[in-house]
C-alpha cells in the first residue's frame, strides 16, 4: 500500500477515486461528506467500490431560524436530505452515530472511539476519509471527528490510507470574494490549504462526477439553497470541482498547530 512508503512530495497524487479501494468517509454533519467528498463517492462507486459513510451528528442545530426549525424538526429534515444526497453518489450504507449536534468534544473520548473502531474493522477500508485536525472550518466538531477517526482507523485498520481534506490556493482564491459574506472559516475567514506538491490526493473532478455532486449538494437544501442562491451555480460548480486530501501522516507534525483552531463562537 502506497502509503507505507509515502515519502513528501515524491509520490504522485491519486488522481482517480478507483483507484481508492473500499473508502470509508467519517464526518460530523449531513453536508460534509457532500461538500468534500461526493465527487470522490461518485467516482468511486462508478467504478464498483465499496463506499460506506458514517455521520457523526444530524446537524440539528444548524439552522440561522431556530424557532422554524427546531432541532427535533430539523434533524429528521437531514436525514432525509443526507440519504437522498447519499443515493445521488451511489452510497447505500451509512451509518449515523448520534449524537447531539454541537457536543463531539464533550462526548466520552474512548467509548466513541470504540465505537468507531468497531465499524472500520467491519468495513475493513483500503482508505479512510475525514477532516484533517484543523477541522476544515475550524468546526469544533470537526476537529473532534478526525481525532476519533484517526484513532479508530490506528487501532482497526493501521493499514488503510488515511486521507485529511484539504485545500489549495486555486480554491482560496475562488472563494475570497465570499469571505465576508458567508462566515464559514476559521480564522480570518479561510481554510488552511496546502501546496498542491503535497497532495495525496487531488480529484480534478470529470463533468459526470461534479453533475453528480451538485446535485448530492441540492438534496441537502437546508444548508445549501442559500448559497447557491447568493453565488450562483456556476461559481458553485468552480468552487466544488476539485476535492484535495493530504496524507495524515504528512501532518502528523502539523497537527499540534491546526488543532488549535476553534470556532468563535
Ligand atoms: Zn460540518
């Protein structure tokens, strides 16, 4: 397996989801997997790999009309949004773990890691995906969620590739006319991105894959519509058409800086 000999920047990137072995993505909220990896589901199901997603929390709180959409309400509306986005990919196992949206951190360490464990040893993945320690956003239960993978996948399936999402400058530079106006990253309104030399694995997505994704991303309207609305689809096709990971182990000596990232509020 190629990650056992990965050495920085000498190794090319994996450009084809077939070429990713049975993927398990593990995430904290319906939407992530989409947003960071439906081209890569898509991709990888096409081509007759086994996809299995797990979904930490329902995202019940994530919501700017709490009166409208009261956790309980909201939290049956994505699941059924995130199976509906998940068959867009080709995805029919899914497991959701939940918990309370917002509470990852405060969670018994241990038992959840468990718990995890448990599932990556009954998937037995060629390759883990999931937030690297910055968290992508910043998103506390993020950040928690690549720690209880990155242990769960050490204790049940050391040999699997273990890919953190990323990004580069191309979409920095996409998104930076957004920044102000959707207050999604932490700190200073940007993700952390890395050099496009250190990707381990870099999906330029094919027409049929981004199709897909936009669509995967539609059927979670909750989160989406209103961005998709204020930008427009074809920036939104732009934004979403590459989908970077890194190797964890290349930031193994990063992680202690990324980690200290949290959200504001
Ligand atoms: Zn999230």
């Amino acid at each position: 397996m190629s990650h056992s000999t990965f050495r920085f920047g000498t190794v090319p990137p994996i450009t084809d989801p077939a070429d990713l072995g049975t993927v398990l993505g593990i995430w904290a909220h319906p939407d992530d997997e989409a947003f960071l990896s439906a081209g890569l589901m898509a991709g990888a199901t096409a081509a007759g790999n086994r996809v299995v997603c797990v979904t930490a929390t329902l995202g019940e709180r994530g919501t700017d009309e709490p009166e409208r959409w009261p956790p309980d309400r909201l939290a049956a509306l994505r699941a059924h949004e995130l199976r509906a986005s998940l068959a867009v990919v080709g995805v029919t196992e899914h497991h959701l773990l939940g918990i309370t949206d917002g509470t990852c951190a405060a969670q018994p360490h241990g038992a959840v890691v468990r718990r995890l464990a448990g599932i990556v040893d009954a998937v037995a993945p060629d390759t883990v995906v999931t937030f690297g320690p910055d968290g992508m956003t910043g998103h506390e239960d993020h950040q928690t969620v690549s720690a209880w993978a990155t242990e769960a996948r050490a204790i049940a399936a050391p040999e699997a590739r273990l890919l953190y999402a990323t990004t580069t400058e191309e979409f920095v530079a996409g998104w930076l006319p957004a920044r102000d106006a959707f207050d999604v990253f932490l700190a200073h309104g940007l993700p952390l991105r890395t050099p496009v030399s250190a990707l381990a694995a870099e999906l330029r997505l094919t027409r049929r894959e981004l199709d897909r994704k936009i669509v995967a991303l539609r059927a979670q309207a909750s989160q989406t519509s209103g961005l998709l609305a204020a930008i427009g689809e074809e920036r939104f096709r732009r934004w979403w058409s590459t989908e970077s990971f890194v190797a964890a182990e290349s930031v193994a000596s990063r992680a202690r800086e990324w980690g200290t990232w949290r959200v504001a509020a």
